[in-house]
C-alpha cells in the first residue's frame, strides 16, 4: 500500500463533512494516513492567482476544530493530521494532489448558489490534480431523475461502476476501477456504451451508406471491451468483473448505474498537442453533475516513452 495520504478536503458545510466520512473510509481500506486540510481564502476579492497580504494566520482554524471534535473518542481512525492553508482553494485545492493517493471533496461547499449541483473547486480539483479525485454529492441526489436503469442490468447488491471507451481505453481509469472493487470486496460493472443509432451525412447526390448490424456492433465492442480488462483481471482474479455493452448515451447509462454503486469511476481526458490544457470530457462532466453516488475522477495514465 501507499503511504501517501487520503487527502479531504473540508470547510466546514455538511457537504465537506460528509466527504470526511467517506475519506476515512478510504484511508482504512488502503491503510493510509489520512490529512484533513482547510483552505481559508482570507482574500475573496482578489483575483483566484494572486494572494493578497492579509492578516497573520490564527493559530486556531474553526474549521480544523469542529472536524477534530467531530473525531475525538471515535476509535478505528487512521492515523490524521490537520493542515490549515490560505489562498485560494480552487488553486491549491488541485496542487494538494501531488503528494496524495487520494483527494475527496464534497460536491459543494460553503460558497456560490443554492442550487449549484458541482461547486468550482470541487469542478477545478477534479479537472487539475494530478491524483484520483472523489467527489462525494448530497444524499437523494439522482434519485427520480427519470433515467431507466439499463436493460438486462442486475442492480442487487452492492457494485462499483467503470466507464470504457474500447477505442481508447485509459488503463489508470480501469486500474482504479479494478482496485477500488478489490478493496470493497464488490463486483465490478464495466459499462462500454456505442453510439446507436448511427449518425449518418449525406452530400446531395451521394449514395447512402450501407445499413449496419447493430448486433455486430455490439459484439465488436464486447470483444474490444475484453481484450481490454484481461490485463487487469489477472491482477485482481477475485474481482468478478461485468460488461454491460450498451446503446446510446454513455454519460445517461453511467447515471442510471450510479443509483446501485457505491462509486462511479470516469477517466480525464489526456492532453493533446492541439489541446494542452487539462479538460474532463462531457461524459465525466455530466456523471459528476448528475450521478446518485460518490464519483471518482482519474487522471490518465501517462504516455508511454
């Protein structure tokens, strides 16, 4: 196991309390340590890059104070430590991600509206970290969104849900995927959705395109989507790992899924040439938006030398 820590990120609303939770949880199963770091923005006016002077650190945080409260006589904890920073939280929020093997957030915090479903930093730590991020939202969150549970799913018990896209498959993704299963002794749902119908465009006088079998389609992808997990299913033989291959929104599917898991597990988009700046994908976008349950945001594997 690692011994970097299972960073969580608090400020003192329910939303980051309940994120505390769901971190301790993870620092027990790994056997980590666990940091419970507040980000005190003293400067709210200022522009998010630039720190103002302003007064000297207390040497008391509120919030650091109520968490510690909150754990006191509790026993089973790993071991924790307590880190009070100033500047911007959606700044240093991701860069807390170099020295962890885990950061969770909650979905929301103290600041911005009411009706806000991802709050910024919670959006900018899962868009930047260099590390797996956590997102834990509200409880009921999800719940009668009118999203059907996917045809053929068997939803009893408890699971954890990956996304694959089998033409670029991120293996980081899938890793955590398979671990996080391993570790909550639970079976894992590998959602490979394709797109169906096909989109098909037609110049004036062109010929249509020729029909195509969706049920060969979706036994390409099935096939894909194996060649994919046997690496990883040798590393974890005692995860019994699904595939649901699946028409249609990949992100809705993802969804439906989260009602029924205990952790979602989406990729980050990888850097490209013509896009060097870090972005999620729609997909991981609209599961961190809508789905029912805690969601994990990986960054991608590094490219190969």
């Amino acid at each position: 196991m690692s011994t970097q820590p299972v960073v969580a990120a608090v400020d003192g609303s329910d939303d980051s309390l309940r994120a505390l939770e769901w971190a301790i949880d993870a620092a027990r199963r790994r056997a980590a340590p666990l940091r419970v770091v507040h980000v005190r923005q003293y400067a709210a006016w200022g522009q998010p890059e630039v720190l103002a002077a302003g007064p000297p650190a207390p040497k008391e945080d509120p919030v650091l104070d109520l968490v510690r409260a909150r754990l006191e006589g509790r026993t089973g904890l790993p071991a924790v430590d307590f880190v009070a920073l100033d500047g911007a939280p959606g700044a240093l929020l991701p860069e807390l991600g170099a020295t962890a093997q885990l950061l969770v957030l909650g979905s929301r915090g103290r600041g911005g509206f009411a009706s806000l479903l991802l709050g910024s930093n919670s959006l900018a730590a899962a868009r930047d970290a260099e590390c797996p991020v956590v997102v834990v939202p509200r409880p009921g969150r999800g719940a009668g969104t009118g999203t059907d549970t996917p045809v053929g799913t068997d939803t009893a018990g408890p699971s954890v849900v990956v996304g694959l896209n089998v033409d670029s498959p991120d293996e980081a993704t899938l890793a955590h995927a398979f671990d996080e299963a391993a570790l909550r002794d639970v079976r894992l749902r590998i959602v490979a959705a394709y797109p169906w119908p096909p989109q098909t465009w037609m110049l004036p006088g062109e010929m249509p395109a020729p029909q195509i079998d969706q049920g060969a389609v979706e036994h390409e992808s099935r096939t894909l989507a194996r060649g994919c997990l046997a690496p990883h299913r040798e590393r974890h033989p005692g995860v019994v790992a699904e595939i649901l291959v699946l028409p249609g929104d990949a992100a809705g599917h993802l969804v439906a899924a989260s009602e029924n898991a205990e952790l979602v597990v989406v990729g980050r988009h990888r850097r490209r040439l013509l896009a060097p700046a870090r972005m999620m994908g729609s997909v991981t976008q609209a599961v961190l938006l809508h789905a029912a349950g805690p969601v994990a945001v990986v960054p991608p594997a590094p490219p190969e030398e």
